[in-house]
C-alpha cells in the first residue's frame, strides 16, 4: 500500500457485503453484513484491561456529545452580523420533515449537516464531493432556484426559517430553495484544525 496513513506492517481488513472487487490488494477481505459480523467479533474480543483512548475523553460517551444542539458557540449570529451555520442547521433539524435525504455540495460547510442534523439512515445523507469528488453544483441563491421553477426565500435572521416551514405545511411535494446569509467568520474547529496543521 502507498501513503503513510497506517504503518507497514499494519493488517487491514476489508469487510463488505458486495463482492470482492480486488481494488484494494494491501487488505484482507471478509464479506458479510456489518451487525452479525461485529455481533460475532464482540462474542470472541476481550474487555480492555487496560485504559483506552475512550478513558481519556469521557465526555464523547456522553447524550451531550451527540446531541444535535450546537454546544460550540450557538449564538445566532456571527461577528460579522450574518447567520451562524451552527444555528442555522441545528434549526433546520427541528423544522424538516424526520424522513428526509441530505445531500450536500463540498466545501467548508460541509461538517456543519453531518454534526447537527439528523438522517433516518446512512443512506440518506449523501455528500456529493467527497462521494463523487464532484462540487460546485449547489445553487447560490433562491432567485435562481425560482427562475427554474422552485419557490423560495433568502433568510438574514433564525425567524426568516418560517417560509421554509410555511411552505412544509402546505405542500406535500416541489422544490423550495433556501438563501441564507451565512457568516465568513465562523469557521468550524476542523477546518482551523486543518489549516494550522498545513502550517
């Protein structure tokens, strides 16, 4: 295997539940289903005796720690006077619909939906860059949305969110594009993480 990510003598073990393809020649292959595979590994692993990276950071086991409410800075507002992501996202968990498909553009918004909204399955939350090394196919406001059929609305404050959930309450399916006014100076902790580690 090429890179550094893992040592070379580390064992890599591919589990999937379609065939074999042999794109990945450096790893072991197992094919089964993810819970009665790990059912079974759990059945045959030991406790750890010893602490774990888990015993230094306590908090990750928390309800907290996974709630969808931002606890990082959740003011609405950024310095700069526009929307806070944090704010806004963990608005849009309340007021869309429980069943729905996230499907996200690249960038640097892109963690900002997986930490603060909820999917029904693994299935329904698609991140198009990082999936299909695809982006710059979001639309950048609603005018554009509205000219090719959608309704719409451009959101400066948390209270402007209520044309998305009045147009929820009357209609069943269609398209509404929502233009938020979103702060430059929030930046999320992995991406200031990302940066200062590029140097």
């Amino acid at each position: 295997m090429s890179g550094a990510l893992f040592p070379a003598d580390a064992r890599i073990i591919r589990l999937d539940n379609e065939p074999d393809g042999g794109q990945n020649a450096g790893a072991e292959y197992v094919r089964a289903d993810i819970q009665p595979f790990i059912e079974g590994l759990l059945e045959r692993v030991q406790a750890a005796a010893s602490p774990t990276w888990r015993d230094t950071v306590p908090e990750v086991a928390g309800t907290d720690f996974r709630s969808s409410s931002p606890v990082e800075d959740p003011v609405d507002f950024g310095p700069d006077g526009r929307l806070n992501p944090r704010a806004v996202v963990a608005a849009l968990d309340r007021i869309l619909p429980a069943e729905r498909s996230v499907v996200m553009d690249g960038g640097h918004f892109i963690g900002w939906a997986p930490m603060y909204l909820s999917v029904p399955d693994p299935h329904a939350m698609v991140l198009v860059g990082t999936a299909f090394q695809s982006i710059g196919h979001g639309f950048g406001s609603a005018a554009v949305g509205r000219a090719l059929g959608a309704e719409g609305a451009k959101a400066r404050t948390l209270s402007d969110l209520g044309k998305l959930e009045e147009w929820l309450a009357g209609h069943d399916d269609g398209a509404f594009v929502l233009d938020v006014a979103i702060s430059q100076k929030v930046i999320a902790e992995y991406m200031r993480e990302s940066v200062a580690a590029k140097g």
